[in-house]
C-alpha cells in the first residue's frame, strides 16, 4: 500500500543533504521526500515535456536522431551531485527527461540490450 505524498511530507525528516551526499549517501538522498519534492518541481517547471527529444537541451556529447515529443518522467541534475554535493535541490541544476533520453545522457543505453553468450559445456557420459 503507497502512502499518499502529504502523509509522507509530515513525517519528513530534515537532513543537511550536501554533507550526506559528501559522505556518500547518495541512496539516502535519492529516496528522500526532499528529493520527490525537487523532482516534481522540476517535472513542473518543464511542464512534463523531455527537454532532451524536444531538442532544447543537450548535454555536448549526446544529440536526439530526431525531435519527438515525448513525456518526461525522469528528473536529471545537470550538473552531477557528487561533483556538486550543495546543488542537489537546486531547481535550476535539474532537467526534465524521459526515462530513454536519461539512459542515453548516462550511457547506459548501450549496455542495455547486449544478448549474452550461451555457455556451451562439453557433454559428458
């Protein structure tokens, strides 16, 4: 059973995000209220459109092969939390992507669909 997002706000605990995310607490913080918070804010300020296949943003490696509209689920940090731990909540470091445009910004689309190799053993009686 989900628990709606006010209930989840009055038992919101406050953290010093920079210096947990210092430490290495990144799990924490994305699984934080404080982080739902600025993820929805961000979804809203891009009125939930991917900005990434919209072709109104880019990261300087990686381009759209086409302009799309698609709808965006995913908020990305522009500029990544470990290198800037006291940006995390920052609305203006944040991006609104589709969950495709973000595996593609964080090249993980190219792992994502390898076939793996049977293992083929010597048969013996």
């Amino acid at each position: 059973m989900k628990r709606s997002k006010k209930a989840r706000r009055k038992r919101r605990k406050y953290y010093n995000w920079p210096e947990e995310i210092a430490k290495g607490n990144t799990d924490k913080f994305y699984h934080s209220t404080d982080f739902d918070i600025w993820r929805e804010k961000v979804l809203e300020k891009y009125n939930y459109e991917c900005q990434f296949f919209a072709g109104k943003w880019d990261d300087g490696i990686h381009k759209p092969e086409k302009i799309k509209p698609i709808l965006a689920n995913t908020a990305h940090h522009i500029i990544p939390i470990k290198e800037r731990p006291d940006l995390c909540l920052d609305i203006d470091n944040g991006v609104a992507l589709s969950f495709e445009a973000h595996e593609i910004i964080e090249d993980r689309k190219r792992f994502r669909f390898k076939k793996k190799k049977k293992v083929i053993t010597k048969e013996q009686w």
